[in-house]
C-alpha cells in the first residue's frame, strides 16, 4: 500500500468523503494523479476545517477543551509534515481523528500502562470532566424533518 496508483479505485472511501465535505474539485484533485503532497495538502485541509467547525460550532465549553483540540490538530499538522508514504499518512490521520474524537466526547483517556481495558460502559463514559450535550433550535428541529423527508425522497433537493 506505501505506492500511490493512479487508479480511482484507490483510497475511494477517502476520496469520496473529502469530496463530501470540499466539492467535486478537491476529488478531481485526488481523482487519478495525486501524489503525497496533495494527499498532504487535502489531510491538512480536513484538519483545518475540523477546527473551524469545532471553533465555530462548539458554543459552551472550557478554554481547556480548546486548547486539547489544538494540541491534537497541531500534532497532527506536524505528523502530516513528516509522512515519507501514503501508508504513514493515512495511519496519522487515523489515530489524531481517533484522538479528536474522545476529546469531543468528553477525555481522551490516559491509559498506557493499563494492561487490557474491558468494552464496558464504567470504563467508556467520558463525562468525567465535561459532558456533550446536543441542544435543536425549532429551526434545527424543522431542517431534520427536511432532511428525513428528502431522504425518503418526499421532497427533492431542489426544493429545499
């Protein structure tokens, strides 16, 4: 897997949701000819969007939260930075999302010198420090009811 192909078939999951999230031109990009740079390029791009969403989105939460989500993001720039392969680059990007996504729930938990951590709730509830709480607007409320409809193809995209 360390060679990049020129193959569309190749990292399609990958290329398919970096077109989901930055439109067709970022996928024509990565398409067929890409090389480690603009994997590079558009991994660093995902990371930077991560963060303005957070900033953006994330409305109550402790200076603290913050700094950990730039932490991670900054560690994951500087992971980018250093990838020699694809193989290394997809398997950093991994883990600082793996990583931003605990933070998000609550805490990354610290346990390296744990032998074996069991899948059990007592080991997996992450509200020690702070708890995620999703809240909907009327608005927010009526658009999910949007969506439901269009996806069981009552309204088009046209209409909404």
């Amino acid at each position: 897997m360390d060679s990049i192909r020129y193959d569309m078939q190749q990292f399609y999951p990958m290329k398919a949701t970096l077109e989901e999230l930055f439109g067709r031109r970022c996928y024509r990009r990565l398409k067929e000819t890409a090389d480690l740079s603009d994997w590079k390029a558009e991994t660093n791009r995902l990371l930077s969007a991560i963060q303005l969403s957070l900033d953006t989105t994330v409305e109550v939460v402790d200076e603290e939260w913050r700094l950990d989500v730039k932490r991670v993001i900054d560690l994951g720039r500087s992971h980018i930075k250093s990838c020699k392969s694809i193989t290394d680059l997809f398997a950093d990007l991994s883990a600082i999302l793996t990583r931003l996504v605990f933070i998000q729930l609550g805490v990354l938990p610290p346990r390296r010198n744990i032998e074996n951590v069991p899948l059990s709730p007592k080991y997996w509830r992450a509200t020690r420090y702070r708890s995620v709480h999703y809240i909907q607007t009327r608005v927010q409320q009526g658009n999910v009811e949007q969506l439901l409809r269009r996806r069981k193809g009552i309204v088009s995209d046209e209409n909404t």
